[in-house]
C-alpha cells in the first residue's frame, strides 16, 4: 500500500505564540486593553515590603501577557 505524501508544512508542529498591543490611550505601565479581547486594567503597580522595615514601596509595572486572554503583550 502506498502512503500518502503530505507536502504541506505540519502545522500542529509549530509553536505559535500570540501576541497582543496596548490600545488604550495610556503608556503600559499605567494602563492596559487588549487589543484583541478588549480587557482594560488601569492604574496597577507592583507592590514590594521592604523586609527589613516593611514599608511597602509601589513600583511601575509593566504586563508581559494579558491576564485576560493570556496573548503576549508586545510594547512597540
Ligand atoms: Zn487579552
């Protein structure tokens, strides 16, 4: 029996990762929507305890994924 040759590239094979923008009107590290599943977060920071005098400092963050869709944020 002769087996059928596939020429098309076997895409279950290759890793996509999808990726996504900051559409809102903010810079990223003070606001995020998604420009693919519309999610908007505003006004986040990243928050760290001094271990020794536990004064809790507030840093800007910027997202690497969106916490909705989970698609990569790309900052162009
Ligand atoms: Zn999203």
């Amino acid at each position: 029996m002769k087996k059928k040759t596939n020429n098309l590239t076997d895409f279950s094979k290759v890793k996509i990762i999808e990726e996504t923008r900051n559409i809102s009107e903010w810079n990223i590290v003070d606001g995020f929507k998604c420009e693919k599943c519309g999610t908007e977060i505003i006004d986040y920071s990243r928050r760290e305890v001094d271990e020794y005098t536990g004064e809790v400092y507030e840093w800007e963050y910027t997202p690497k994924y969106c916490p909705e869709c989970g698609r990569k944020v790309v900052d162009e």
